[in-house]
C-alpha cells in the first residue's frame, strides 16, 4: 500500500518515499498494536499505535487514496481503538494538520479532543 501511497496524502513526512524508506520507518513503528484494512486481499488502510516512552501511544492512521471517503477510515480506526484497548493502550494522541478538517472531525466523533490547537498541527488525544 505505501508503495502506491499519493505523495499528495502524505501528513507531517509520513509515510516516507522510497521502498527502503517505508520499510525503515515500518520497522520503527510496528512496535505498538496494530489493524489494516484488506480488500481482495490487498492492504488498503493501516492504523498504528507507537508507543512513545512514556506510557502513552501515538496514533497514526493512513488509507490508500482509492479508498478513502468510503468509510474505511472509520471503520478502521474504531477497530484499531478496540484492539488497542484489548492490548493494555490507556492513552492515544495524534497530530493532525490544522488545515484538515474532516480528520479532525473524524478524531472528533471517535472520542478525541483537541488538547492543543496552536500551530500547524493540532494534537488531539483520549483515553481508552
């Protein structure tokens, strides 16, 4: 999926360009729980939650550009929620750039609140 990743979609460097880039930065990440979407077999989403070093987990969620206002998304993130919470996450936290409002509204309706609203990037986070 992050091979065919739009560079366009891309949020805050992520997910990096190159093959050997996507597979250092997955190598990095994978620590914490994570959930993929799949159609026909095919990965088309990814949420991930990446332990930060302070007991708390950083989410980051990405959907292939030919899926997304679909609902994979949400239904994603709400499955990733669940299972992280079944994993032990107590605590989630995310940036979002301030410019995309329908992730944040997204976050929103899954429970997140903006903890900081300054700046380019809006954290967001919420207990589970």
């Amino acid at each position: 999926m992050y091979d065919d990743f739009d560079p366009a979609q891309r949020a805050q460097g992520t997910p990096p360009l190159g093959e050997d880039a996507i597979r250092d930065w997955l190598d990095d990440v994978l620590d914490g729980p994570n959930v993929v979407a799949l159609v026909d077999g095919d990965v088309v989403g990814h949420v991930m939650f990446v332990p930060d070093g302070t007991g708390r987990h950083e989410l980051a969620i990405f959907v292939h550009q030919d899926y997304q206002r679909a609902g994979v998304g949400t239904h994603l993130l709400a499955a990733g929620l669940e299972h992280a919470r079944q994993e032990g996450v107590e605590y989630v936290w995310l940036s979002v750039e301030s410019w995309k409002r329908g992730a944040q509204r997204l976050y929103q309706r899954a429970g997140f609140s903006t903890v900081n609203p300054m700046g380019a990037a809006h954290r967001m986070s919420r207990y589970l």
